[in-house]
DNA sequence: TCTGGGGTCCTAGGACCC
DNA sequence: TCTGGGGTCCTAGGACCC
C-alpha cells in the first residue's frame, strides 16, 4: 500500500474484437465474436455490441451462434494482436521502467518508480495521456485504473470500462469494497465463491468480519490469509517487470474424439516436438515431462516423469510422454491430448554430455520429422533465435495433416480452401489490393476488399487457387506517423512456410479424401 | 451443437534423508 | 526396534486468471 495513487492497471477493451473491428471498418459497430471456430470452440473475446447478446468470453461458441446469429464469427490472429501489444507495451515503457504484463492486453506499471507521478493529480494527468497516446498510436481504447495498490488498481480498471479511467483515493479502500461481492476480489473464482456463499458470506465486508481465522479454516492457510488481506484492503504485492516461465506446455482439442490407440501415439508425438519447439525457441530446457489427457466425459488427468537432467531434445520428450501415455486408460476416447515441460533450466543440449549419452542407446531409430539443421548447433544460435522466433502464427486449432515429412499412414488431405484462407486473415489481390477473408469454402473465397483506414469495402468471389491471390501480413491499424513506435508485424519474418505445406497439399489434388464442406 | 489454450500457485501424501 | 520430527523432492489434482 501507498500513500499515492501511483500504481496503474491498463486494461484494453475488448481487446480481440476491438482490433479487429479497426482492421475491418466494416465491422465497426457491429457484433464481432473472435475464438475457435471448429465444433468445440469457445469465445475468446465479444465486442460491446455481441455482450448485448448476452455472448461473454469462455462460452461456447455453438451458444453464442444462437444468441447472436448475425455477429461475424473470426479466428483469433495472434500475430496482429502481439503487434498491438507491443505498440501498448512500448508507451507503457516510457511511463516507467517497471512494466509488469499479464497478457497481451494488460499490464501493471509502477508510476513512482518511474518518476511520472507521485500524487493524485500528476497520475492523473499520467492516466489520461497513457488513454489519449493509445488511442493515436493504435486506434484502440483501454481503461485505466489508480490506486496504492495492485489489487485496487485492477478494480479500478475494471470499473472504469469501457474507455474509462478511475482513480481510487488513497484512504477510501475498504469503504469502496466493503458491499462489492466476494467475486470482485481476484482469486475468488467459481469453487471459492460457492464456498463462501455456503458460509454465508457474500460481500467483501462480511470477509473482513469473518477474520482470518475462519477464512483460513474455510479455505486453507495461504488462500484464506491472503483473502483476509484483500479484504481489508491491504496488499504490498510490488510491480515486477521480468518473471522467468516456469513451465511450456501445448495442448489440442480434437473435433471428434480420439479411440485409436496408435493415433493417439502420433498425436503426442506431434505435441511432443511442438512443445520442445518452443521450449527451444525461448533457449530453456527442461526437467520434468508432462503428459496431459482429456477423456470423452471429460475428466482429465496428468502424468509427469522427472528426467535426471534437464533435456531440450524432441527424442527425449517424446520418449518420455510415451511412456507416460501408458499408463492411461484411453478407452472410451480422447478428447485433448497436451504435454509441456517444467523445471525450466537456461541451458541448453551442448551442456548435456552425460545426459545424451545415457540416452543415446533409447533413442528412436529414425530423426524427429521437424530436425532444425537451419540452425547451427553453435554459438550462433541462442543470438539469432529470438529474432526469428517471433514470426510463429498461431492461427486457431489446426486438427489433422502431416508433419510434413510425408512419410507415415496418415492420410494427407488436400489443404481446403478454408486452411489455406482461414476467415478474417488479411490478403492481397494483385488487381483489387488489400482485403480479408470474409468465408471460404467448396474451393472458392470471399474476399471484402477494405483496410484499416478506407471506408467500408465490397465483396467479391475468387477460386481458392487464383493465382492473383495471396495471403498478407496484418496492417498497421493506425497510419505510421514519425516518430511514433513502429508496427512490429512489418519486421522481416521468415519465409512463409504456408507455401511449402500448400504445395505438398495440392500435388495430391485428385488423391485421397478430400473434405467435405 | 456444452465446456480452448496457455499459464500460475497451492495442497497433500509418500519417499527418502538426517 | 515400537517409534519422533523436520526438510525436500516427486507426483497428482484443483482453483484461478486472461
């Protein structure tokens, strides 16, 4: 706790939504509904306009089609939203140098440590230039919370939406939460908040009457006494700018359940690689390996194994959650197959004599499909790797396909028009210029012909493999102005891959099951 | 046509060691 | 040799957050 306001919470407004509502001026004003779009997804963000509707994060996106049937449904572009971020983090920076993110639309920052404020109206005044500076630099709104302390800071913020700031005095704190309900304070979910209503206690005050103790009793020691604090308002939590993970893990939902047993094999070994990906791309290794899976009724368990050392080789890891996937009982199906790392170390395999040759004799007869002889196994590597790593898009589930190596029973469908132009990403037409893709399908796409700073454009039809036609880096949602923070998706990225996996996919054209729309 | 993906932290029991 | 206690590591699960 301080004495000043001092601490700011920024949360942007909606933040999937909202850019891509900048990013295709058609949609401005208009209900937008950003998640997985295959049959098990969920929401990930609603516009203003879809909550309306009664659509929220978290819900399933079947039920959110039948409350707000005519929103435009789009899949997540991480790419896009990481380069808005980074522009928000960037302004955020020049606040003060401790900056703590908790995602890619959030953030604390410490104003006193900065020297941008040390009173209420100088963090103020810091509040509300940090909302005009977002606006012009990315186009989009966030709200602001001030207190002293983290805790009110993200309160505040959260009352302040949309497009708000709110400044909690110093001096005021139990007051404002006594009659807020227990859910407001953060670490109340679900579970906890039934257990407390059971107890009879609903409101913020009626914690703070409990005492610790009961709260201890009721909850557990840490969770109980850290509770107890909020509840009274205290919290010395300080703003930390650099947290180390602690853990790498990757995970699928499958569209249909999983039963074949050789399937799931592959599947974890897939995860396997991409999970060591990753860990490698972020120069860690690790010592404990985690096999994770969701059954059809939706009980899920883990597994670890810990290693005698920390690995950060794909052969290991997939030895490892293959062990472990033996010990679970997957009849009746699997929904989510995940596996991760954690007991993160900073070093990497060169390290690691002892270890590769206690190995070597279990290791797998034939290479890993994804060996990386881009990369030389030398000095080089740790430098160069985080400028390359950044390029990775992820974009939504992507279910069936080969790991690109060709070999392997898995049959290899043709990549369908709507992989190949997955709805909402951004393309270019030789003669019509920039659009994004509104719907793809039977070979064919629909293209709405607008970018971030034009008037709302118009639709047209192209086939799937027009030769005029291609995939295309997000815009820039604001136009870059001197001086201001670049737009980071326009840094040169590696190659786009998507060539090589279309051209292995249409060689096959006429071969075996191609989907059906 | 129910329930994503990536994380963090806590608890609790058993093994093992001193 | 009838019985204690503390510390750390490993494993599994659960709650919570965005």
């Amino acid at each position: 706790m301080r004495s000043a306001p001092t601490i700011l919470h920024l949360d942007m407004d909606a933040f999937f939504a909202a850019a891509e509502q900048a990013a295709k001026p058609s949609l401005r004003g208009k209900p937008v509904v950003v998640g997985g779009l295959g049959p098990r997804g969920v929401v990930s963000t609603a516009s203003y306009e879809a909550r309306r509707f009664g659509v929220h994060s978290a819900m399933p996106m079947a039920q959110a089609r039948r409350l707000a049937p005519n929103a435009a449904y789009l899949v997540p572009r991480f790419a896009l939203y990481r380069a808005v971020s980074e522009q928000v983090m960037e302004l955020l920076g020049r606040l003060s140098p401790l900056v703590e993110p908790l995602s890619l639309d959030e953030a604390f920052v410490d104003l006193e440590a900065g020297g941008s404020a040390d009173d209420t109206a100088s963090a103020l005044a810091a509040g509300e230039r940090l909302r005009r500076d977002i606006r012009a630099v990315t186009g989009l709104s966030g709200s602001v919370g001030l207190a002293g302390s983290k805790m009110l800071a993200k309160i505040g913020s959260e009352q302040a939406k949309p497009d708000g700031l709110v400044l909690i005095e110093p001096g005021t704190e139990r007051a404002l939460l006594g009659p807020m309900p227990v859910r407001t304070l953060p670490g109340v979910g679900p579970a906890t908040g039934d257990h407390l209503r059971r107890a009879g206690m609903t409101t913020v005050a009626e914690l703070a009457e409990a005492g610790e103790d009961e709260l201890v009793r009721l909850l557990g020691k840490a969770h109980g006494a850290s509770l107890y604090r909020m509840a009274l308002g205290r919290d010395d939590r300080a703003v930390v700018s650099e947290r180390d993970a602690k853990s790498v893990s990757v995970e699928d939902t499958f569209d249909v359940d999983l039963h074949d047993r050789v399937r799931v094999r592959t599947e974890v070994d897939r995860l396997a690689d991409r999970c060591v990906e990753r860990l490698r791309a972020a120069g860690r290794s690790g010592r404990t390996v985690v096999l994770k899976v969701r059954r059809y009724d939706f009980s899920t368990l883990t597994r670890s194994e810990t290693l005698r050392g920390p690995t950060d080789d794909p052969g290991v890891v997939r030895e490892a959650a293959g062990r472990l996937l033996e010990s679970v009982d997957t009849t009746g199906g699997v929904r989510l197959l995940g596996v991760g790392v954690t007991g993160l170390a900073d070093f990497t395999q060169e390290d690691l004599f002892a270890q590769a040759a206690a190995e070597e004799s279990a290791a797998a007869p034939h290479a890993p499909a994804d060996e990386r002889e881009r990369e030389p196994v030398g000095a080089g590597a740790a430098g160069t790797a985080g400028a390359a790593s950044g390029g990775v898009v992820g974009v939504g589930t992507a279910v069936p396909g080969g790991a690109g190596s060709g070999g392997g029973p898995v049959e290899v469908p043709e990549a369908p028009a709507e992989r190949r132009f997955p709805a909402g990403h951004d393309v270019r037409h030789r003669e019509f210029g920039a659009g994004w893709v509104q719907g793809s399908g039977v070979r064919r796409v629909t293209v709405r012909f607008e970018e971030p700073g034009s008037a709302p454009g118009r639709v047209r039809t192209f086939w799937a493999d027009d030769p005029d036609l291609e995939l295309s880096e997000p815009l820039p949602l604001v136009p870059a102005v001197a001086g201001q923070s670049s737009w980071p998706a326009s840094r040169p990225k590696s190659r786009s891959e998507s060539r090589s996996d279309s051209d292995a996919g249409r060689s096959g054209d006429s071969g075996s099951g191609r989907a059906r729309p």
